[in-house]
C-alpha cells in the first residue's frame, strides 16, 4: 500500500511538473506573439485557453463565440474627426469635432438633399450661362442643355461637378444666392449651428466653412432619405450628353464604396485651402454609421479605420420598436374605454456592452381624452436617454379610433341609419 502510495505521488509530480512546463511554453509562445499581433496579454490567455479546449475536442462553441474585446480608438491624421451613428446623432468617436474648417465639395451633401426635399427629380433643367465652365471638377455642361433634376444629383454626387451645383440651385432657389439662404437654414433646423455656406459647390471662400461635428449632423441626416441613398451609394451612372453621340459615364469618387463592407456612401473633397475631406458611411448589422474626416491625407484609410472602431465597439440595440404599444390613454364617453398609444418610428441606440442596462425611457402621455378619437392623433412623446450623451424625443399616437358613445351621439346615429334605410341615402 505504502509502495502504490509513492508511486502515485511521484507520477502526480510529474505530471504537475510537465504540465506546468508546457503552460508556460504555450503561454510564453502567445506572449512572443503580442508585440506582434497586438493582442493583450488577456487577449493572449483566451487564445491559450481556446487552444487548450481545442485539443481536448471540446469548447467549439467559444471558439465560435469569442468574447468580446474593446479596442482603443484609433489615431487618426485628420486634423478634425466625428462617427456617429445616423439615427440617434450619438457620437463614438471625435478628435476636435468643433472646429471650424473649410469643407471643400462635402458641401453638396446639403446641396443634394435640399433638392431632393425642395424639387421634383423629373423635373427637366435647363443650364443657364452662370452654370458653365464652372472652375474644379465639371461634367461639362453647355448653355442651354437640358437634363432632369435627379441626372444632375448623379453629376453632382459622383463626379463632384460643380457647374450641376450650380444650375441644381438656380432651379431649386431661383438664384444662388437664394439657394444659399435655403441651405443656411436648413442647417439651423437640422442642429448645424457653426456652419455658414457661402456656395453649393465648396469652392474655398474664408466665410464657408464647417465642423466635424455640423457635417455628421448633416450627413446623417441625408442618410435618412432613401433617395439619397441610392445616389450617394452609385458606383457608376450614365446620363445623356447632348450634341454627342454617346453618354456621360460617370464613376463615383468614394473609394470606400468598392473597398470597405458595407460602404454606402456619402462624398469626397479637395480643395488646396481644405485639403482632403471625406463624409463616408457604412451599414453593418443594422447600425447606419457616417464618418467625416477634414484635412486628412490618408482620407480613405483613416475613415475605414474609424468606421471599423465605431463597429467594433458598438451594437445596436433597439430600444422602442416600430408600432410598439408604450401606453393607453382613458377615453371617456367612448365605445372603448381607452386607446393605445404607439411610437411610429424605431429609436435605436448604439451602445457598448453592458450600457443598455443605463438607458432611460420616459413616456408622456395626457390624463385622458374625449371621444371621438382619430387613429393617428398626436397624444404624447417617448424620451430616450443615456447619460449626458443621447437624448430622442419621438412623438406618440393613436393606435385606433373610438367613437363617442353618448345620449346624443347615440341618437344621431340611430335618425342617419333609419335616414339611410328609408330613403336609400
């Protein structure tokens, strides 16, 4: 027995021993790989431990699922940054977001959803002597040529053509400046407040300027429209060229659009004061992420790497659903003794992990309300917020009608009905 019993402790020490040494070999092998790979010396354990699972035939489940790790945002040479995800304006990354800087032909994101708002796309444009020879990047229009509103936004978006700015704004404003005045205040309205445009193509003057922060806002906004969309995510586009006998073939300038995952827009812009600017956009997992980089060399590189931080970081996580039900309202002197309440719209809220345990909703609804009552009544809003960062406000509706169930009302129904019968009415 004392014999087994030595014997048994001996080989127990030994495999103590071994074991030991090969977790320090693998360990110190994954440690060797850090500086190469830029994994943390916790990432470093999970692929140890991943390794040790795999050889044991089990744990392909974690494999499959590692966990999640957050990365530290990435430098970046632009010389002002924001992401934001589109729908809830929630910024996830910024570097000087409210300096004021020139924008260069970024400026035609407002040009182009002004139109869209203001025009008809069918409309047929005729380009007056202002909008030819414009000085910068052209499609070459000619006085007096003629093409749709929507084949101008192509020129506009895709071949950044700054004589389609031009007749762009004298159709929709009447004149430029009047165009110019539009835009101004369409980005008060949208929350833009340090930005001032002084043309709708971005050819430099000290007085047009932006910031990181107003051209999210501006570009996360046209994002919401499905139309822009299509536009500013159009690889290429042909559109006629009068007096020729072929089209224009225009390609977009948004190397992202063929180069990163779920690239769907937005526009470049260069102009020797400015430098490079991009306003970038990307889908992933049902997030609507917009970048803007301004005066950054390595525009596309860096906006991809922003993108793909804000991605890696964030999830979405839907907060209200379209339609959902967030009260009921008492109805008095109605057939239904209350109606529900409902938002129209999705809020959803990019979030880090574990931040949606720190989401507030408030919902604001009045006391009661008399009947009749129309479906789609505006009865009340929905507060979403999240710290000091996010704060939506989406107004609530009716879900249904309820008619009025009274003496008198009831009455009247009766003398229509016997009305309608009697004299087939």
């Amino acid at each position: 027995m004392v014999i087994r019993r030595s014997i048994a402790c001996i080989l127990l020490f030994a495999y103590a021993f071994f074991y030991s040494g090969a977790v320090y070999s693998v360990q110190g092998a994954y440690s060797g790989d850090v500086a190469y790979s830029g994994l943390t010396a916790s990432q470093a354990a999970f692929k140890f431990e991943d390794a040790v699972l795999q050889s044991a035939g089990v744990g392909a489940e974690m494999l499959s699922n590692p966990p999640a790790v957050l990365s530290a945002p990435p430098s970046t040479a632009a010389r002002a940054a924001v992401v934001m995800e589109a729908s809830s304006k929630r910024v996830l990354y910024a570097k000087n977001p409210h300096m004021k800087l020139p924008m260069a032909s970024t400026t035609k994101i407002m040009t182009a959803i002004l139109a869209i708002e203001m025009g008809n796309l069918d409309d047929v444009v005729t380009v007056s002597p202002r909008a030819v020879g414009v000085e910068g990047s052209s499609i070459y229009l000619a006085k007096g040529e003629r093409l749709t509103l929507e084949q101008l936004l192509y020129g506009l978006m895709l071949r950044s053509g700054n004589d389609a700015a031009i007749a762009i704004a004298e159709h929709i404003g009447g004149s430029v400046e009047n165009f110019v005045r539009l835009m101004n205040r369409k980005a008060v309205q949208i929350g833009a407040r340090n930005t001032n445009f002084v043309n709708p193509h971005g050819l430099h003057d000290d007085m047009h300027y932006t910031t990181a922060y107003d051209l999210a806002l501006i570009s996360a906004y046209a994002m919401q429209n499905p139309i822009f969309r299509i536009i500013v995510s159009t690889k290429y586009k042909k559109i006629p060229w009068e007096g020729r006998g072929y089209d224009r073939v225009l390609q977009n300038k948004n190397a992202l659009l063929w180069s990163y995952e779920g690239a769907n827009g937005i526009k470049t812009g260069y102009t020797k004061a400015s430098r490079r600017c991009l306003a970038s956009a990307a889908l992933r997992n049902g997030m609507q992420l917009v970048c803007v980089v301004l005066d950054c060399q390595p525009w596309f590189d860096d906006s991809a790497a922003l993108l793909d931080y804000g991605f890696a970081n964030f999830k979405p996580y839907a907060v209200v659903s379209k339609e959902q039900v967030l009260g009921h309202i008492p109805v008095r002197d109605g057939y239904e003794a209350q109606v529900a309440a409902v938002c129209r719209e999705e809020i959803l809220l990019p979030v880090r992990e574990g931040e949606e345990k720190e989401i507030s909703v408030e919902v604001k609804l009045p006391q009661y309300l008399k009947a009749p009552v129309k479906a789609g009544t505006k009865v009340g809003y929905v507060k979403v917020t999240l710290g000091d960062e996010v704060s939506i406000r989406k107004d609530l509706y009716t879900a249904a009608d309820v008619k009025e169930n009274t003496i008198r009302s009831n009455l009247k129904r009766i003398i229509d009905r016997w009305i309608d019968t009697e004299f087939g009415f």
